[in-house]
C-alpha cells in the first residue's frame, strides 16, 4: 500500500493526534470507511464528539477513495489541506482532528470503531480487501443504505459486513440529508442493534451532538430494511414529481411504499418491528428523502425525459459523483420478489423497477390495473 498522503500538511494542524503513544495506546480509535457527502458529516459529527470522550484518542482517520481534482491536486491532499471534502461536501469544516487517508489498511489497521459508509456497490470489493487486517476487538456501524443479493438470496449490508470479516456490525439510519445535517439543522436518526445495548450507546454517544439527536432501537434488520428500502420509495415519488401528477398522489406513493417497506421487512424477517417504521429511520426517512433527495430528483429527471435518457447517465451528470442508491436497490427487491413469487404483493416496488429498466412508461408509476391488488401480508407465504 502507498505512504499515507498529505500527511505533511494534517501533522500542521493535529499537534494532540498520534504523538501521545504511551498515554494514549489503549483508547478506542475511530475510522470512517468512505468519503462521499455522508461519509464526510459522519466524520464531522464524531470528530466534534471523540474530542471531548477521554476513552477516544483525539484522531479521526478517514479512508478516501483517491481521486484526481480538476486542479491536479489529489482529493486527500485537498482534504487535508483545507479541512474540507472540497469534492463531496464543499464549504463545511470537518474538524481539525480528521485525516484523510488514501491508504484503506493504514486507515482502519488500528481502530476498533470503524464506520462503514461508501455507496453499497463498492462494499464487496472493500470487505474483501480488509479480510485479516483489522483488530480483533473491532466493533462496526454501516451507515450504509442498500443491499446485495447472492445466490441464495438477500444479504443487508450489516450482515455482509459480519460474514466478511468475522465482526459485529451495527446500523444507523434515518431522515439524514447530509448536506442538511452539515449545516448543522436539527435532525433525528436511528441506531439498529442486534442484542449489545452498550455497544448501541457507545455508538449513539459517537454520533449525537445537539443538532442531531440518535435512538437506539433493537431490531437492527428492520432499521436497516428501512433504510434501504426507502430508496426505491424516493424512486417513485421521483416519477411523480416529473409527471407533476400532484401532492395527493405523491402522499398516496409514499403510504403504499412505505407499507411495502414494512411488509417486505417481516416477510424476510419475522423479527421486524411494526414500531420502527415509526423511528427516524422509517416514515421520517420516506418524507425527506421523497422531497430532498437525490434518487428523487434523478428520478423526476428520469420521467421528465419520457425515460429516454438512462439513470447512468442522469446520475452522471446531476449528481457530479456522488451516486444513486434506488436504482440498483430496486432491482436487487425485485430479483428476491420474483425468486419469492412475491411479484404480485409489492406492486410500487415491481413497477418501479419495471420502470428504470424502461419496460414500463414512467406513468405506470400509478397504473397498477395490471397487477393484482396487494395481498393482505397474513396471504403472503414465503417459498
Ligand atoms: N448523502 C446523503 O445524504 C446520505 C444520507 C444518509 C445515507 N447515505 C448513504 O451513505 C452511503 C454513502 O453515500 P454518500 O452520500 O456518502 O456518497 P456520495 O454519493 O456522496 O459519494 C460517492 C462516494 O463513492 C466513492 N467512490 C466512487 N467510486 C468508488 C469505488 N470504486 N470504491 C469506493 N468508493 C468509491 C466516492 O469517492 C465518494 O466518496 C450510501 O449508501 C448512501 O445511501 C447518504
Ligand atoms: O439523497 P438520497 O436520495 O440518497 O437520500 C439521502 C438520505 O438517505 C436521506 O435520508
């Protein structure tokens, strides 16, 4: 692996980070694993809070994939010299105690809290490059809005996580649009956990700060789901906006989503909680995200086109490289409903798919005539 870059110019401005070895060899060290806009106010909250937490060393690493700017200058240099992501994140200060890092093992060698947060395609590839290289008393969040489908079927990011690299993986989701949340505006989020409620406080302790308030819950499927699935919601509700089709059918898009959300939950998982969906990472998430974000917007572009110009290309030219979670997330649901012959039962989330890959017209988004009624969930058998 290359020398870490930039190092030069981060040493000017960390005078507490890395040079109190003896004092500080037993704290917890803290790595974020990605860099988008997410990833970089992920990076910004913990680093205000591992400043004033005694048990943390004061250095917040933070795993960049490197790339050129239009200027030469390389993303991490830029990074580390202005303490901005000035690609992804633009404007916001991310605190003087986070280093970038172009180097993902000399990033995450020795944290023992490392938050996972790049788009969910390009986790496989991370994963398996970490295998054997981290420490063996690592705790991990996925901040992580996606899934993968193998072979013998789903697989939430968090689980993927686990089984890769033989560690316990939190999640935290919710009603998040990062560029709001680095203003600092008030918003809410979820941490999912499976059975350690310490470890759900350590990390709510990690992220919370006055503008941002963090709820554990246990049901870490159901919070992930949550996430995840509302991607394919904002999709929708995307289509809408572009056929202008109005504020009632986009409320009405929004319900049926968010019930196919719950119902594909439990039918994977019988361990979901209908009161999730009440959290921040549910109904809030399905509202922002299907008026300020960016599969929505992509989405209105999508339809407004008539579907002539494709999601990679849209995506490329809207959203500047930061990328789309909905598209892939809605054919990977579609890929386990038709497995499961559950086609028929999730309507929104079948056309939707049907739509991206133009099988459909964008307005099919309302046109469900052809698809049964949605089934009560109790007339739903998993194969
Ligand atoms: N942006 C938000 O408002 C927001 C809020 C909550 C959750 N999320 C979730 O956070 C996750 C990360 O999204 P983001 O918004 O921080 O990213 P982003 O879309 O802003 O940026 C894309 C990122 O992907 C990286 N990248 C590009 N090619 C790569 C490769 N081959 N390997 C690894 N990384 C590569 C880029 O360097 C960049 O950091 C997603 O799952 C997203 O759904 C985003
Ligand atoms: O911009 P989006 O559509 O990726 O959504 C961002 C966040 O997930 C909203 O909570």
């Amino acid at each position: 692996m290359p020398p870490l870059e930039g190092e030069t110019a981060t040493t000017t401005h960390h005078s507490n980070a890395g040079n109190n070895g003896g004092i500080d060899g037993n704290k917890s060290r803290v790595t974020v694993v990605g860099s988008g806009s997410w990833g970089s106010v992920a990076a910004k909250l913990i680093a205000s809070n591992i400043l004033n937490i005694t048990s943390f060393h004061d250095e917040l690493k933070m795993w960049v994939f490197e790339e050129t700017l239009q200027s030469g200058e390389k993303l991490t240099d830029a990074i580390n010299r202005t303490n901005e992501n000035v690609k992804y994140l633009p404007g916001i200060k991310l605190g003087n105690n986070v280093v970038a890092d172009p180097d993902l093992d000399n990033a995450v060698k020795d944290a023992n809290m490392l938050v996972f947060v790049t788009p969910h395609q390009f986790i496989d590839h991370i994963c398996k490059s970490l295998v054997g290289k981290l420490r063996s008393d690592v705790e991990a969040i996925s901040l992580i809005k996606g899934m993968e489908v193998k072979i013998e079927g789903p697989c939430l990011i968090s689980t993927f996580i686990s089984e890769q690299l033989g560690i316990n993986c939190s999640v935290l989701m919710g009603a998040n649009l990062a560029n709001e949340i680095a203003e600092e505006k008030f918003s809410e989020a979820t941490v999912g956990y499976r059975d350690n409620r310490e470890i759900a406080e350590q990390w709510v302790q990690l992220f919370s700060t006055p503008y941002f308030m963090v709820t554990p819950v246990k049901d870490v499927e159901g919070v992930e789901l949550c996430g995840t699935l509302k991607n394919v919601v904002a999709i929708a509700a995307g289509f809408v906006d572009g056929l202008a089709m109005g504020n009632n059918t986009k409320a009405a898009i929004m319900r049926l989503g968010l019930r196919e959300m719950r119902d594909f939950s439990k039918l994977l998982f019988s361990s979901v909680e209908d009161n999730t969906f009440y959290e921040s990472c549910g109904v809030a998430d399905v509202i922002t995200t299907c008026f300020g974000g960016r599969n929505r917007k992509v989405a209105e572009a999508f339809a407004k086109n008539g579907g002539k110009r494709s999601f990679d290309e849209l995506e490329v030219e809207i959203l500047q490289g930061q990328k789309l979670q909905g598209v892939s997330t809605a054919r990977e649901v579609y890929e386990v409903l038709r497995h499961q012959g559950w086609l028929e039962s999730f309507p929104l989330f079948a056309t939707v798919h049907e739509i991206c890959i133009s099988h459909l017209p964008p307005s099919a988004i309302v046109n469900y005539s052809k698809r049964k009624p949605i089934l009560p969930l109790s007339e739903v058998s998993a194969h």
